[in-house]
C-alpha cells in the first residue's frame, strides 16, 4: 500500500509507453487543477512546462505558505515537485487556465488543460473551494438539470477540444468530477468523440432528467466514478456510471481529499463500502428523494441567506469569527418568516428520521444474523 507521493517516486520516471496512463495518473491531474496559477498560465492555448509552472509558482511562496492556504486542498501545489523528474509527467504542458467565480451567478469554476507525452491532452476540472459562492453552486446541482458552472464546463471542453484536435480525457474530483462528467456529455459530438475516458472523483451524480437524456448515457461507456469507502458527496444524486470504491488512510469526512487514497502499484486499492458509508448513502439518498425540487431549492436560498448574513465570502472567513457568525445567522434566523423557519425545521427533521430509520434498520438486520447464528 502507498500514497500519491510514494506512486509519484516509484513510476514517475515510468513514461506512458511503458504503462500506459491509468486510474491514479488522472487523479493526480484532478487533484492539481486545485493550485491556483493565475498569472501564471494564461486562459489560452500558449504552453506551460511543468518546470516553468513550478518555478514561478514557487517565486514568492515556500511550501509552508502552500499548506497555510485556504483553497479546499492545500496540498495539491506540493505535488508540482514530486512530478518533476522523470519521463512520466516531466514533459508535461499547461494550458487554457479558466478562473472565475461570479456570486450573483452561483458560479465558482476553473478549469485547465495538460498536454502529455502520449499525445493526448487532460481536461481538469476544478471542485469546490471555500467560497460560499462554490458551496451554493452545489446545493443548485440538486435542484437544476443545468447550473452556470456546468454550462461553462461544456464550452470550456468545446473550446478546448477544437482547438487541440488530439484524443482527450477529462476528470475532476468532488464537483470537478460532476462538472467533467457533465461537460463531456453536453460538449459537440465532434469533441465527445475524441474522449477516450472520462473520471469522477469522489464527484456527485445527477437529478434524475440529467441522467435520462441520450447525452448523458452516450458517455456512460467512457465513464468511471470512483468514491472513498465512507464517500458522502460522491453518494449524492443519481450516477449510473461504474462504481468503483478504494480504501483510504483517512477518516470520515477526511477521506474526501483523494491525496489519502491508497495505491497498490498503478492503481487504487479496492474495497467495498464500509458500514458508515452504506449508511450515509442511504439516508442521505431517502431524504433527498422526499424533497421535491422547489423545495430543495426554497431550502438552499434559506441556507445560504443565513450564511450571507455574516458578511463573508468563505467558510475560513465565517470559522475565525465564529461567535460573530453565530449571532449574525441566529439573528437572521429570527428575521425568517415562519413558514421559512417551519420548513428549515422540519426539513432538518426529515434528514434526522431518514438517518434513525436506517441506523435502525442496520441494528436489526445485525441482531437477526447473531440470532440465526445462534439457532444454527
């Protein structure tokens, strides 16, 4: 068993010719569309080297400074260095870098294209930071066929696509997955096409008239979704895409960030959903299903009003003020009509019975194994 660091020392001086690209190359291009470059490689087809990358990056900030950075994955940057030597990605290029979050869009969105030694191109998407803005484009994914961000993913792709003309893949982890999943269903045929595989990181699924359009299931070939054992966003929504689920040497929510992934060799240590994991997935499932889409959005513009009462624009923000956080939405709160308080509450209700019902459901099927053990 080993990390991402340890792949990258044992096989980054493999080039593709002698292990073809696979499973854990395409999380680690996911997982780096999350190193901001602004400034660095321009929203266009001029080329970065992946040493030009790294060196202007690393200019005017240490390592430190990387792992002291709010971005969602703070270590994603550190992986610039362990990809340097060798034949694997040495060679690799950066292009295309799409930055822009629009608030009064709900849309948080980047994108960037690598060139590799194989002569195909990698579409990344990037998840969600710790923008409020990102979060709430989340919540939108449960209650609209198209957001904004996905709707930009597709253009991005088309874009990208004619201007290259080589074989593409596309991947993205956590909302990057839903967007890549997405944007190579609803790009041109004349892109689709020329996608020989399409990676979902721990990355949502679908409302359900999404997942039933022809678009949608012309892909379902190409598509590949792999989730955490405890994976809680990768279980939200629909996804008919093969499953496929790897151990983690993380906990709980922390099991998210595919940087804890385990590997064996060149590819992802496989298991089987844990208990917890079956657990969250069912009742997260069974409550989302009772909520109807208007509700689901009443219930999302609730929530987020609440968040927009405290002033700040990220998470880290509402974190370090917390006392004034707290009063800002309890505040807010009170400001509620209260049909809206009604509904956050019995909402929140619902979710706690679906997770009771299956945390019941789960204690009795054990207890009717240990007594049929027994009776044999």
């Amino acid at each position: 068993m080993a990390d991402v660091y340890e792949y990258l020392r044992w096989r980054g001086d493999v080039p593709f010719v002698g292990d073809p690209f696979g499973e854990v190359d395409a999380m680690i291009l996911s997982m780096l569309a999350y190193v901001k470059l602004d400034g660095i490689v321009e929203d266009g087809g001029k080329e970065k080297t992946l040493r030009e990358v790294y060196d202007e990056y690393y200019r005017d900030r240490t390592p430190d400074d990387v792992r002291a950075d709010k971005l969602i994955q703070p270590k994603s940057p550190l992986l610039l260095g362990s990809m340097l030597s060798g034949g694997r990605f040495g060679d690799m290029t950066f292009s295309f870098y799409d930055d822009e979050t629009v608030s009064e869009r709900d849309m948080q969105f980047c994108a960037v294209t690598y060139r590799l030694s194989d002569g195909t191109a990698f579409v990344a998407f990037r998840g969600t930071d710790s923008t409020l803005t990102g979060w709430r484009e989340d919540f939108d994914i449960s209650f609209q066929s198209r957001t904004e961000g996905q709707l930009k993913a597709a253009s991005y792709l088309d874009r990208v696509g004619k201007a290259l003309r080589v074989p593409l893949r596309v991947g993205g982890h956590s909302k990057g997955g839903n967007l890549a999943v997405f944007a190579s269903a609803f790009c041109s045929p004349y892109v689709r096409r020329r996608i020989k595989a399409v990676y979902s990181f721990d990355g949502p699924g679908f409302p359900r008239e999404t997942v039933e359009t022809e678009e949608y299931r012309a892909v379902l070939g190409k598509t590949v979704s792999f989730i955490p054992d405890t994976s809680l966003i990768g279980q939200l929504l629909i996804s008919e895409a093969p499953r496929e689920v790897v151990k983690s040497t993380a906990k709980g929510i922390g099991q998210h960030d595919a940087l804890t992934w385990s590997i064996e060799r060149n590819r992802f240590e496989k298991t089987e959903l844990s208990t917890a994991g079956e657990m969250i997935g069912r009742a997260v499932g069974e409550w989302i299903e009772k909520i109807d889409y208007d509700t689901r959005k009443s219930f999302t513009e609730t929530i987020f009003s609440l968040f927009a009462s405290t002033g700040a624009d990220t998470f880290s923000e509402i974190g370090k003020k917390k006392g004034k956080s707290a009063g800002a939405i309890l505040s807010a709160m009170k400001d509620l009509s209260r049909e809206k308080q009604r509904e956050l509450i019995r909402l929140i209700a619902m979710l706690g019975q679906s997770g009771g019902a299956v945390a019941t459901d789960y204690i009795n099927k054990k207890i009717e194994k240990k007594q049929d053990k027994e009776t044999d």
